[in-house]
C-alpha cells in the first residue's frame, strides 16, 4: 500500500493554461479519495502527476514519503484504470488481464493462477477466451479493472472508468469497485464528475475548480458544511437554494435576515447569531438544502415564508415545487461563475433558457475570462446595489408524488434554521460552527 502527499503541486502548460494551481492534498494509506469537480477542473491532470505521466510544473509529489518527480512511472507502483478501457482489441480477455505480468517476467504458472483468482472475484472467469469487441461496456470495464488488480499495485489510480456506461450499470460496478479496493485494502485516487459517484464511494472528497482545490472531507462534512459557495451549489440535488441577505441586528433580542419581501429571524441566544450579527448592514448568501424546507400551513407557527409555485418537476416518487419568495437568486455554475442574476426587463422562457446555456457554458453576465469566484475570489459574489430588477430564488420544495396542487398556487415553506448555511459576498463560508 502506498500514501500520497502534493505540496504545492502546480501545473502550468505551454500556452499558458494554468491547470493545477498550489495543490496541497494528501492520500492516506488504503484511503479511497475521489477528485470530484467538472470538466476541465484540473482533476485528471492531478492523476496523470502523481503517475508520473505529467512533470509539475512546481512543487513536489511524494510516495511513501519519497519525492517521486524523477521516478519514472514504471517504478510507481500504481496501476491505472482509464476511461476509455484501453484493451488491447487483438488480446483475449486472459491475454489483456495477464500482460502486465508477462511484462514483468512472471512465470506462466503462477500467471495463470493469479488472472484466474482476479477474474473469478470479478465475475469474468467464463470470459477469459473472447476478446474485447465481444464484451458489454460493463465486461470490458472489469477487464481493465483485472489488469490493474492482478499487478497488486500500492495505489489505484482510476480516471472517470465509469463515465462510459449507462447509469444502471454505473451505479452497480461502483459498489463493486469500492468494495474490491476496499478488500484489497490498497490507496486508491479516483476521479469523477459525477456527485453520486464521490459521496458513495469516497472515504473523502478533494474538490477542484479551475485548478484550484476548494474543499478537502468527508463526503458527510462537504455536504453538510461545504467550505465555499461553489462547493454547496455543486453538491446536492436538487441543488442548494442560495438567496441573497441583507443583515440587521437588534442587540440582545435577533438577527433579522432580510430576504427582500420577507425575513428570517436568529434568536439571539443562538451561537450563529452572534457570528452573523459582525455583517450588520451589509449583505451575505444563505444556503437552503431542500430538506431544510417544509411545506406547512399558512398560520403555521415558527420560521416560514409564504411564496407562489412557479412550476413543479414530477420524479414518480417525490415532486419538486420552485417557489418564489420574492427574494432574490445567487447563481453558481458548474465554471465556478457566482453572481446574482439580475433582470433588467421581464424575459420570456426561451430567454431564460439562453441565459441558462450561457451559465453553463461559462459566458453569463460580465465576468471576464480569468475572474476568479467562489472560494477562490476577492470580488463581491453579490449584485450592484444600482440594478433593480432581480431574478427572483425559486427554492425547490419536496413534496409528495403528484401532489393536489400546480403551478400559480401559494405555499407556506416552513424553514430549519438550524439547517440554514451561510456564506460572505465573497462566497467563503461564514464559519459559525457544526450544528
């Protein structure tokens, strides 16, 4: 088994791109972490360093304790899993299993002993004599899975293996990978985009954005208290509901949370009331996980808000209402742009649908280029107090399947409090501690 330690791991390329930028993480021994964040974040490159298919550019990649930046990938001990499968087409599934070993010289006795093991606790032993282009995506999966086990490697390295196939089999081959790394008791780096993959399957989760780590934990304490505003809009769905607030503080009585037409109180006996009350008049970003919302009656006493659905989303065994409560909308796309949508002038729906394929694809409103956000920013993630025409949130309710309600219709939302998330105008968690 191997550890793994980055300090200060930068990767800058040829024209410039700065792919990985000061990483520091580190790979317990038999740990399973998982690299998670979207394409083009800086995760696979993170990979390809520590196997030694990437020179950093600064900083240093450590095995065992050993700077490993001059040893060549060879002498690693690390096998890789691609998501691609990379089998050899004209090998049968023995062949492509057992050529690492044949490599290394290993007897043909002991060889066949060793592929015959990893293929039986695979579920391929029946396999062995076909070859690649008569495997499913989830055999030739396995296959490549059986190459990388049987050299009994210190450390896995596995890029997106699953991103390929449909999601039944996804969800079926990471219960399998997890609990076969997991037995075989060897590190394991494993990258994905997929949020599912990282909170099922990791002992922790490393975050990136842009190159740049944002979060390191367990997928418990990413989810339940994520370090920046990007990490709680990335994880979580429905996604978390992020509104702006504007802070008011009536000493030793509340803190007044100002959602535009209405308000959220802090009692002042609450320990996070005193930590927000240090943002008096000015504006912060709470954070609503839908579980934190409940539908209640209008009268119903204690923290609620009274809003109109906009639209439902039906999931056969829960339904989605967006309601609006006139306050208004922080947006974080998967890029990492954080802003509050503003409106000059009513849109229609196909409008809003552009404007949500320009979030996507990282060209929403005036942020430049290289502007960093989340985290990772010193620019305020919050709108010009000049612009009036706000994007009004639409917080996701859960409700019952199919309920006897639609769109236009009004809904009391009873709020958690103590489930509420906070975060400054620079998206960095307001640290009011684990409750």
């Amino acid at each position: 088994m191997t550890t793994v330690a980055l300090k200060d791991v930068t990767k800058v390329f040829p024209d410039g791109t700065v792919a990985v930028d000061r990483v520091n993480l580190d790979v317990e021994d038999g740990e399973f972490l998982v690299l998670l964040g979207p394409s083009g974040c800086g995760k696979s490159t993170v990979l390809r360093m520590v196997a030694g298919l990437e020179d950093p550019s600064s900083g240093v990649v450590l095995l065992d304790g050993e700077v490993a930046n001059e040893i060549p990938p060879r002498d690693r001990r690390i096998a890789m899993v691609f998501q691609d499968f990379a089998l050899y087409p004209h090998m049968t599934v023995n062949e492509n299993i057992s050529f690492p070993l044949r490599l290394s010289g290993v007897e043909p006795a002991p060889r066949a002993e060793r592929v015959a093991d990893v293929a039986g606790a695979l579920g391929i032993g029946e396999l062995l004599g076909r070859r690649p282009g008569q495997l499913s995506g989830g055999q030739r999966q396995r296959v490549a899975m059986g190459r990388a086990i049987v050299r009994r490697p210190g450390l896995f390295l596995m890029d997106e293996p699953l991103s390929n196939l449909d999601s039944g089999l996804r969800a079926e081959l990471r219960a399998e990978i997890s609990g076969l790394v997991r037995e075989l008791g060897v590190s394991c780096m494993y990258v994905t985009h997929d949020q599912a993959e990282a909170l099922t399957m990791a002992d922790r989760v490393a975050i990136m954005r842009k190159g740049v780590l944002q979060d390191v934990g367990t997928p418990t304490e990413v989810y339940g208290r994520p370090a920046t505003l990007y990490v709680a809009a990335f994880l979580g769905s429905p996604r978390m509901n992020l509104i702006e607030a504007s802070v008011y503080v009536h000493l030793d009585r509340y803190v007044a949370l100002n959602l535009g037409e209405q308000a959220l109180y802090l009692p002042w006996d609450d320990i996070r009331a005193r930590v927000i009350s240090h943002y008096h008049g000015e504006r912060i970003v709470i954070g609503m996980r839908a579980e934190a919302l409940t539908p209640v009656a209008p009268d119903a006493p204690g923290d609620v808000l009274q809003g109109r659905i906009r639209y439902l989303e039906h999931h056969g065994h829960e339904s989605l209402a967006f309601v609006d409560v006139g306050a208004t909308a922080v947006i974080v796309d998967e890029l990492g742009a954080a802003a509050v949508e503003v409106e000059e002038e009513p849109v229609s729906p196909f409008q809003r649908l552009g404007q949500a394929v320009q979030r996507l694809t990282g060209r929403f409103g005036d942020r430049s280029e290289g502007e960093p956000a989340g985290g990772g920013g010193r620019t305020s993630v919050l709108s010009d107090p000049g612009r009036h025409h706000r994007r009004p949130a639409e917080l996701a309710v859960r409700l019952a399947p199919y309920p006897a309600i639609r769109a236009g219709s009004a809904l009391a939302i009873g709020v958690r409090m103590d489930a509420l998330h906070f975060f400054d105008e620079r998206g960095d968690r307001i640290d009011v501690g684990w409750r």
